[in-house]
C-alpha cells in the first residue's frame, strides 16, 4: 500500500471513532482493555494521540485527540 493511501486509511479509521467514546460512563472508561494492562481510557488516548498527517487531520479529529488526552490526564 502506497504511503499517502495508509494514511488516508488510517484517519478514516480514527473519524470512525471520534464519535464511539462519547457515551461511556466514567467506569466504562476504567475497564480493562483486551490490550494488557491497558483500560478502555488508555486504548483510546492512544490511539487519538497517535502522529498523523496534520493537513488532513479534520477538526473534529482535534476535539477528540483534545478530549483524549484530558480524560487520559484524569485517569
């Protein structure tokens, strides 16, 4: 797979998840994760704070990496 077409795959990946986080309750969030040693809040600050393509990446995309990373923060 050619580079640009990885990344154009991968941040189709990562808008498909903006949106599944939102609904968790605080005690979703601290379930471990199929990831060892990882909870749920773990996984998905990681995979929000991943490098990605700057130009691309979509606004909303930031919301999420923001909200991430302040409820990774609090965990």
């Amino acid at each position: 797979m050619e580079r640009s077409a990885a990344w154009t795959a991968i941040e189709d990946q990562r808008r498909a998840l903006v949106h599944l986080p939102e609904d968790l309750s605080e005690q979703e969030w601290r379930q471990p994760s199929p990831c060892e040693r990882w909870t749920v809040r773990q996984v998905a600050a990681h995979l929000a704070l991943q490098d990605t393509t700057w130009s691309a990446m979509p606004r909303v995309m930031l919301g999420f990496r923001r909200r991430a990373r302040d409820l990774a923060q609090r965990g």
